[in-house]
C-alpha cells in the first residue's frame, strides 16, 4: 500500500504544530521517533530518565498525538528528518 502524498496544508498545519515545541522538547523528540527508550535519550542528553519523561509528554500534549507512531507520522508530514545530534557529532 502507498502512502498519499501530503498535502500543502497538512504539511503547514504539522510545522505549525512542531514550532510549538521549545528546543529541547524537539531534540527529545528527534530521538524518540528514532526509537530510543528514555533512559538512552538521557543518557544521549545528558539528564535524568524522570526529566525525559517530563519532555515527551509535554511534546505529545502539545503535538495532539497519543503514540510514538502518531508522532512519527506527524514529523514525516512535516517533513522533518530525525537526526542523532550527539552521536553524529562523535562520529569522525
């Protein structure tokens, strides 16, 4: 099955939704939609697994969504690309 292109508005109307975001709250959820657990995510970050927590459910609260994949699928309406920042710094 393929998925249907996004339509102009649903891809505003889905950057509209992520530009609520504050900084960190998008850079947890970066690294949620690729599937890290909080612990990791803290860990990658640099706090608690309490505070991860705290950020993912402030970003599914403001984002509407109740799931990982909701989410997902809302970023790739937006057309955001998930990326590792820490990780990809490491790398050489």
């Amino acid at each position: 099955m393929r998925a249907r292109p996004n339509s102009a508005a649903e891809q505003s109307e889905a950057r509209r939704l992520l530009d609520l975001l504050t900084p960190r709250e998008f850079e947890v959820m970066q690294l949620v939609i690729t599937g890290m657990l909080n612990k990791q995510i803290g860990g990658e970050l640099g706090f608690a697994e309490k505070t991860v927590k705290l950020h993912r459910g402030r970003v599914m609260q403001k984002l509407g969504v109740t799931s990982v994949a909701q989410l997902v699928r809302l970023v790739q309406k937006a057309s955001v690309v998930a990326v590792r920042t820490s990780t990809a710094a490491k790398v050489n």
